[in-house]
C-alpha cells in the first residue's frame, strides 16, 4: 500500500498538487480546502498521506488515481465517508470543501443543511451520512467541541426496543424536514416491507431504498 508521498510542489492542476520526486513528477487529487491561497508555496517540501484507487471500467480502461491529505486524519475521515454506501472515493473527496472537523460537527450535530451544501450531497445523502456515521467522528472534532455536540443522556427505562428504533429513526426524519404524519407513514412502509430491521440505520436506509 502506497501510505505517504514526499516530494516539492512544482504545480496545481485542477484540483491537484503537481509533486516532484527523484525526477518524477506525480498528480495528487487533494480535497478543495487545502487549495485555499496560502496554504501551499510553489518549491516547498510537501509530504502527503495518500491513497490509491482506480478509475475506469473493464480491465483494459483502468486507471490509477492517487489521492493526497495533509495529515493521517484527514485520510481516515475520508476512509469513513466512503463506508456511506453510494459515496465513491471521487464523490468524498469532491464533498471535502472545508476542513474534517467541520464537515464532523455537522454529522454529529445533524446539521442536515450544511451538509446539503456541499458539493454532490443532497439531502437524501446528507441524511444518509447522518444515519450512518454519526456518534462515531468525534475523533475527528476540532478540540473542545466533543462535549458540546454531544446530546443529553435520555434517563433510561424499559421501554420497547423497536419502539426506541423507530422514534430515533422519527427524530431523524423530523430533523430532514419531514412532517411527522408523512414520516410515519415511510416508517411504516419500511418496516412493512423488511422486518428484519433491528436499528434506526438500517430502518433510515430502508426508508430511502423506498
């Protein structure tokens, strides 16, 4: 596995770094925030932590593509966002507009229109991601927030469990915009055509798969 990249930045190319080493000059697709003026000196060393995909289609149309981050984090947030079912390594990077703590807060915040807004993620994707990844990035949350986007701990009974899948799952449909009376019914529907679903994730892809 190709882990990191040193070299001196010669370039930028359409969403790329241009990287030299030992005679070689090598493309680096880069999320879009770490083009942001100043933050790269044409001639200064760089080194990037990288990973390596393929593009194309058929054995014969294949194509690598190497992709670059400038710490081991921002790479394993990107690793998370492409664990979203649907969301390719191309389309992660695209949506990396601003910096991982941020795009983290909004996911455990639910923050469902920032995340709308960021390039190739609607709203059904944004609640996809919600679904998915929130409760597990707080690594990825800039110092001191942790705490602060973390929700109150409900006091615990006995209550249903099924029941406590499908008001989780209402509160996140609710946080999407829906009004509740439609969200139940895609609830319903969802339950009615996979009974197998045994949490809010599974039951929230289930309603969006409808």
């Amino acid at each position: 596995m190709l882990d990191q990249v040193q070299g001196i930045l010669r370039g930028l190319n359409e969403g790329a770094l241009l990287l030299e080493w030992q005679g070689l000059v090598f493309e680096v697709q880069v999320p879009a925030f770490l083009l942001e003026p100043g933050t790269f000196t044409i001639g200064q060393p760089l080194s990037l932590y990288t990973r390596l995909y393929f593009q194309g289609s058929g054995m014969n149309n294949l194509y690598p593509v190497l992709l670059g981050f400038g710490s081991r984090q921002e790479r394993d947030f990107f690793d998370k966002i492409t664990s979203v079912e649907g969301i390719g390594p191309r389309a992660a990077l695209r949506a990396m507009t601003i910096p991982v703590a941020e795009i983290a807060r909004a996911i455990e915040t639910e923050d469902v229109r920032l995340l709308s807004s960021l390039p190739g993620i609607g709203k059904q994707r944004a609640s996809q991601i919600i679904a998915k990844l929130r409760g597990k990035l707080t690594p990825f949350l800039a110092p001191g927030e942790e705490r602060a986007t973390r929700s109150p701990a409900p006091a615990r009974t006995a209550a249903d469990p099924a029941r406590e899948m499908e008001e989780e799952a209402m509160a996140i449909l609710l946080q999407l915009g829906y009004k509740k009376p439609e969200a139940e019914k895609l609830l319903q529907n969802a339950l009615a055509r996979n009974q197998k679903i045994t949490s809010a994730e599974e039951l929230i892809q289930e309603v969006f798969r409808g």
